[in-house]
C-alpha cells in the first residue's frame, strides 16, 4: 500500500513535469528552437504571482487571472523582439541567446527578489485529502494540478488540430516561406506560439509557486524535468509528454522513498535508461 | 490603353553575389494569360518570387494595379491579390488536403473561391480531403497547390512550372482546367519549361535567357525558329 | 610543387608577439607579485577550459553545456588521489585527464543520441548526475565537501611560496600545452575534417569525413583537457564541494560569455575573451548579480549583432590571424600553366 501511494504521488507530480515540459515541447515544435531560458521563465511566473497574490490579496489560483495574460504578453514581446532574430539555420545564437536570458532572469530576480526561499498560499485546498480507496488518500491540490495538466495537454491537441491558429503554426512550422504565401506573417505566428507556450508556463508557475518553495535558482532544474519528460515521452507528441512526465515523477518518488537524497538522481537515471534503449521516447510521434 | 494589372519595370534580382535578372521588364494586363518560358537556370522561378514577394528586387520597380509592391513582404502581397503556386507544389505535409486549401483562404480576401468551388473543379481532391497531403500522386498534389493558391481569390495567379515531374497526360488534364479558373477574369503567369502547354495556353509570351527577356511577344505570332533562338541563346 | 602555405604576415607577427608574451609570463615572478601571480595562473586556467569549449562549440559544433561536469571530475579526482593514495598533485592531474577520456566515451555514446540544442541540455543532465553522485560520497565530504588536507599540501614543496610559483608554472604550462595541442590539432588533417564539418556537415560527410568518429574523438579529447585543467583549479582552490566543483555559473556561463565575446570559432577567441572577461570582473565584480546580469546581456548583444566576437570582427576587417592556422595553396610557377 506505501509503494501504491509513492506511485500515485509520482503520478500526480508527473503532470506538473508534463506541465513543464509542453511549453517546451510547443515551440520546438513550431520554431525549433529550444529555449534555455524556459524553467527560469517557470519561475518568473512564480514571481509575477506573487507579486499579484500580494497586491489584490487573492488566492493565487485565482491569481492566474492575471499571470497567464501577463506571460502570454511577455512571450509575445520577447519573441518578437529579441528570439526572431536568432532563429535560422545556425545552431549557436537561438542557443547562446536563451542562455544568456536565462543568465539575466535569474540574476535579475536575485536583485529584486533576494535568494530568499518563498512559497505562495492557497489556503485549506494545500492540505485536503481524498480517500481513493481504503488507505490510500491523495492530495486535493496535486489531483488538481494533474487534471489542469491534462486539460492543458487536451486543449493544446484540440488547438492545434482543429482550429485556424493551429493549422497556421503547423503549415509555418512545415514551410515558413511557402507559409508567407498564404498571408501569414511568420513573425506574428511565432510570436504567437511563444505568447502560448508562456500562458502554459504560467500555469504550470502558479502551481510550482503553490506546492513547493521557489527561490530564482530553481529554474535550470524544472528545464532539465521538462526536458527529460520530452524525451522520455518522445519528440513531437504532447501525450507522449505527458506519459514522460509520469515516468519522470514516478522514478523520483520511487527513489525518493529509497533514500530522499536519490531523488533526482532517480529521474535522470531513469532518463539515461530511456536514452541509451530508446533514443526516440516512448511514444515518439511518427514522421508522415 | 488601360494600365497593366501587372507592371514589372527593369529589375536586377541577386542571390547574395550572384545575379539572376538582368533589367527584366514585364506587363500583364488584367484577364491575360501570360507565358514565361526559358531554360533552367534563366531566372523564371526568380521572377516569380520577386513579384510574390518572397525575394526584392536590387534595382527596378514592381507595380501591381498602380501600388508599388517592390519591397511588400510576401504576406502582404497575397493580401492584395497576387497568389503564387510554388515550384514544386510545396504542400504543407502536416496538414491535410482540405487543410491546405483551407489555409490557402488565411488571407481572407473575398470572392469567388471556395472550399465547394475548388472541389467541383477538381474533384478527385473531393475524395480524397482528409488524406494527408503528400500522400496524394504528383498531379493531385499539383491540383492541390492550385486550390491553395485559388483560395486567396487572387486577382493575378503566379504559376511556377506546373508541369514538373507530372506525366503528359496530367498536364494536358490540369491545362484543360484553366479556362474555369479565368472564367470571372483571373490574369495568370505561366512559367513553363514545357513550350507546347505554355504557348497553347499563353496570348503573349516572354522567353528569358540567362536573367534577360530575350523575347516578348502575342503568342501566336512567333516561329519556332525565333523561340528556339531565343531560349537557348543561339 | 605546389603547396599549402599556413603563415601570413599578420601570423608572423602573431608568433612574435606570443613568444615574447610567453617569454614574460614565464618570467613573470621576477617582476609580479602574489596576487598578479594569482590572478595569472586563474586568467590561464579560464583561457585554457575557454579553448577547449571553443574546440568542441566553434569547430567540431557541439554546444556543450555541461563541461562543469569534467571540471568536477577532475578536481573530486585530484582529491581523491591525493588523499587516499598518496599520489603527488602533478601526477594527479594527468591521471584526472586519462580517467576522465574513460568516462566521457559512455557519456558521450550515451548523449551523442541527441541533437542540437536537446544534446546541450543532455550535457547539463549529465553534470547534475556528477554533482548529485559527488554529494552522495562521504568520504569526500558529501554534500558540503571537504578541504585539502595539509599532509597533501605540504607534499607539493615545502614553502608557500615554492608552492605559488609551482602552481603559477603549472597553470602556464597546462595552458601552453591545451593551446599547442589544439593548435596541432588544428593544422593536421584532421583539423581540415573538422573545418569542413564546421563549414557544411552535409557535405563532409559526403566527402567521406566520418563525422560522428570525429566529433566523438573532439569530445573525448576535450574532455581530457577539461579534466586536467578542472584538478589543477581545485588544487589552486584547496577546497572542494559538489555546487563548486560542477557550477554551472562559475564554469559554463563564464567560458560561454569569454567565448562568444572573444570570437567563436577562432583560436585567438578565447584569449581575447579572458582578457576582457577579467577586465570586467576586476573593475565590476562588487556588483554581484549585477554584473552577471550585464554578462548575460553583453553575450546576448554580441551574438545578435556582432556573432563573430571582438577578434572575429578584428581578424575580418583586416584579415589577421595571430597563428598560423590559414590554409592558403601557394601555386609553383611550374603549376601555373593547367
């Protein structure tokens, strides 16, 4: 019965990796390119929530409100301004350039925020408990974040495959200049996407700020599980993801009950085995 | 006399250092079907994407019905009605046939083109619209591309070597649909490797030979001695 | 005969001018003081693991961002062998470089799977592995890590002040040699491969470059540099633990920034990029995060809007090169006529 529970704990902080790792997911998807700078931006999140828990007093849950149009927006600029021009054939400067960001978000909460350790609030919903079944109990916050993941993850696959936008970030990811044909500014579709993936990442901020303590630091961390739940999961499949994100979740709870100072070791081990047997993930989508 | 729909005036086009139209000059009036003929190399396909918008030009001046579109991006001049069918077809292969089409429409320009419209067409694409694009064979790949580019209701349609890699019979099928296509007065550009299609097809033609017009004139006034002459260059 | 000439005239003076640099740094604890010294034997370690990341980034195009990895290694090992089997710190440190090739063959086979930007995280994965095992050996201090014993200190020379000037040489000599080798690298054949990769792998591979032997055959070697230079600095440190020892800020951001601003994809990058580098960080270093957070941004508008760095710009505009690494075919009038 303690190992069912150790599972479902993985399980359930598996959705908040998968969380992690969709954003990141997305834009590779879109515009290739792999941004350094994402788990910072996950904790930038943190912090745009705090400070908007702090100024309207409300929970941060309903703070969301306003973080995900706030990342959204600075997903948009930032992609605009600044990542546009990094992208093109040349490996480095995408690479160079996020890093770089990622360097001057940590450094720049550091500077107004201090190294202080911080955690946000969500009242009675942090300590509720579920009886699933007779001695086994789960949180019914983390439920919570596993089913926001999983609706997040659902909405992402509906926006793509069945809307305009989505046909527009699939035809410019396939053929940018053919893309310019139809009438699509690729600038503005990427900057969409990024606005996207920033929107996701807030969410997934929130609820990182709400379950654990965060501190400017903790970024490269949440960049390497969405990156290990990518690649776990399998390229280009946001399902896939998700089951990366629970395989993540699941290895480091099971380590963590072993001994907690095994815990991440547990993840990347787990990460490591996939690579060398499967290097194309679990659920890899299939190139047509 | 009516000003040209399309009015290219003198351009120089370079690919980095090397350039690949030398001062070429071109008019298309509004309903024509013009021909672009010329041997690989000679700077059709160049032509072609300078007036969709996807290269500019170094030097000289493109209008299209009175607006300078020399240095529009390509977004911007689909909006205005100048639709290119690429060079090898280049259907998008994450979408879907009907995909494609519909996307063709992002421009959201009004007029006669519909999803309905372009089936009836062509309607083996009818049977076949929920297939992934590539799937398709060579010349419904190519009557995709055309739907695609229809579906921006352009006022001029921008061909780029239709006929590539499609057997004989495909191409005279695919040709056979052009009179529908310019029935409400779509003026098109053909640029063709093929001459017979191209001439049978074109009321004026334009032979370019290594990034110059080396000949321009109605179609049906010119011989085959002063066409070969012209495209390759003896 | 015809032939490939290397030197230019700027390379000539290029020579000149390292040889007598050379010449005065060596001699430098005739006329510096301990703290220059100090301060020199860093500047030497940070242009050494600089040319390695350039080697393995400019050349060979593998963006690593986890050479933090090997550093620690290095110095955990250094430690290692200095205290549990009595070993002097010199020979500890070419051991640090042989076992270090050990380990990077798996880890390279292992993230050699990936490509691009997910290979340069794989990296990073690997170094928090390291840093996590590190944290787990008590013997070495565990998490908090551990001081160089003084029996071990003692063994290196009797004085502190043989012991300065035997780290300072050290570190010029362990810089000189990751140069020449790079160098040697460079001009050989396989250093033309390596060009070619750079330029268009593509079409390197066609030509019947094995590119994956030979980017693996970069990593492993770069990894060795990295090792060694990665003892030598916890030797000069005295004191290891697993966030210094596989820092990503003190390692990786600073090699990357030295790297980009100096010029990447040239040999004369890195050292460009060290001097400047430590420019900065003596007349700004108070500012703490500050002065990370310019860092980051200088990087950033460097490879925006100047990506080939201060030397790449220099080295375009005037065609200089420092060393001579060109290859230019210098025709025989007897060849001229085909």
């Amino acid at each position: 019965m303690l190992w069912l529970n150790v599972i479902l704990q993985g399980v359930l902080t598996g959705g908040l990796y998968a969380m992690f790792a969709a954003g990141l997911s997305l834009i590779f998807g879109v515009m290739r390119l792999v941004n350094i700078a994402h788990g910072d931006l996950i904790v930038l999140a943190a912090y745009v929530a705090l400070m908007a828990t702090t100024a309207l007093g409300v929970n941060p849950l309903v703070s969301l409100i306003v973080v995900v149009p706030a990342m959204a927006l600075i997903g948009y600029a930032l992609q605009r301004g600044l990542l546009n021009r990094t992208l093109g054939e040349d490996l480095l400067p995408p690479l160079l350039v996020t890093f770089g960001l990622s360097i001057i978000i940590q450094n720049g909460l550091l500077e107004l925020f201090t190294a202080d350790s911080r955690k946000l609030q969500a009242g009675a919903i942090e300590v509720a408990t579920m009886q699933v079944t007779q001695g086994l109990w789960i949180g019914v916050l983390p439920l919570l974040q596993f089913a926001v993941a999983v609706g997040v993850i659902a909405g992402l696959q509906l926006l793509f495959y069945r809307t305009a936008l989505g046909r527009a970030f699939r035809a410019t990811s396939d053929d940018p200049a053919v893309a310019q044909l139809m009438g699509l500014d690729t600038r503005h579709v990427f900057a969409l996407a990024m606005a996207l993936s920033l929107a996701v990442v807030a969410i997934a901020g929130v609820f990182l700020a709400v379950r654990s303590n965060f501190d400017p630091a903790i970024g490269p961390a949440r960049l390497i599980f969405g990156f290990e739940a990518v690649i776990i999961g399998g390229l280009g499949n946001l399902w896939g993801t998700l089951a990366g994100g629970v395989i993540l979740g699941v290895s480091q709870a099971i380590g963590a009950q072993i001994d907690p100072g095994w815990q991440l070791l547990a993840g990347h081990i787990a990460f490591l085995v996939i690579l060398a047997l499967r290097p194309q993930g679990l659920f890899p989508k299939v190139s047509g | 006399m009516p000003e040209p729909l399309l009015d290219v005036r003198g351009i120089d086009a370079f690919y980095g250092d090397f350039q690949a139209l030398f001062g070429v000059t071109l008019a298309v009036d509004a309903g024509a079907v013009v021909a672009v003929i010329g041997a690989n190399g000679a700077g059709k396909s160049t032509l072609l994407k300078c007036i969709a918008g996807l290269m500019h030009p170094r030097a000289g001046a493109i209008a299209f019905d009175g607006d300078d579109i020399t240095s529009t991006p390509a977004f911007a001049v689909v909006k205005r009605g100048v639709s290119l069918v690429p060079e090898g077809r280049r259907l998008f292969p994450s979408l879907s046939v009907e995909e494609n089409l519909l996307i063709g429409a992002q421009s959201k320009r009004p007029g006669p083109w519909t999803l309905a419209r372009v089936y009836e067409l062509f309607p083996v694409l009818a049977e076949r619209r929920h297939m992934p694009a590539t799937a398709l064979s060579g010349g419904q790949q190519q009557m995709t591309a055309i739907g695609r580019a229809l579906m921006a209701n352009p006022r001029l349609l921008l061909c780029d070597e239709i006929s590539l890699g499609l057997a004989p019979i495909v191409v005279r099928d695919i040709y056979a649909r052009l009179p529908d296509i310019v029935r409400e007065g779509l003026a098109v550009v053909i640029v063709e490797q093929d001459i017979v299609q191209a001439l049978r097809a074109a009321t004026k033609v334009h032979c370019l030979q290594e990034g110059r017009v080396a000949l321009a004139g109605p179609a049906s006034g010119l011989t085959r001695e002063a066409i070969a002459a012209a495209y390759f260059g003896v | 005969m015809s032939r490939v000439a290397h030197a230019t005239r700027s390379s000539r003076v290029g020579l000149v001018l390292i040889g007598a640099a050379a010449l005065a740094l060596a001699a430098a604890p005739a006329w510096g003081d301990r703290l220059t010294l100090r301060l020199l034997a860093e500047m030497f370690t940070f242009v050494a693991l600089a040319s390695l990341w350039n080697l393995l980034a400019g050349y060979a195009g593998l963006v690593s961002v986890g050479q933090q990895a090997f550093v620690g290694l290095g110095g955990y090992l250094l430690f290692a062998l200095a205290m549990f089997a009595g070993i002097h710190p010199i020979v500890a440190i070419l051991i640090a470089g042989a076992v270090s090739a050990v380990v990077a063959v798996p880890v390279a086979a292992l993230i050699f799977r990936l490509r691009g930007a997910y290979f340069a995280i794989g990296t990073w994965v690997v170094a928090e592995v390291f840093r996590l095992l590190a944290s787990q050996v008590s013997a070495l201090g565990g998490g908090s890590g551990i001081s160089l014993p003084a029996a071990v200190v003692l063994a290196m020379a009797p004085s502190r002040t043989m012991r300065e000037l035997e780290i300072y040489w050290l570190a010029l000599g362990l810089m000189a040699i990751v140069l020449a080798a790079i160098v040697a690298l460079l001009r050989s054949r396989h250093g033309l491969a390596l060009t070619a990769v750079r330029d268009n792998e593509v079409a390197a591979q066609s030509n019947g470059i094995d590119v994956w032997r030979l980017k693996f055959a970069v990593y492993v070697l770069t990894a060795v540099g990295t090792g060694m230079v990665g003892a030598l600095i916890f030797l000069m440190k005295l004191r290891i633990s697993p966030d210094t020892a596989f820092s990503v800020n003190d390692w990786t951001a600073c090699v990357i920034f030295i790297v980009v601003i100096g010029g990447i994809g040239r040999i004369e990058g890195p050292i460009i990029g060290t001097i400047v580098f430590f420019l900065m960080r003596q007349t700004l270093a108070d500012l703490g995060s500050v002065y990370l957070l310019m860092l980051g941004a200088v990087a950033i508008g460097v490879m925006l809007w100047a990506p080939k760095g201060l030397w790449g710009v220099v080295a375009e505009r005037f065609g200089w090169q420092a060393l001579p690494l060109q290859r230019r075919l210098v025709i025989a009038p007897a060849d001229k006529h085909h």
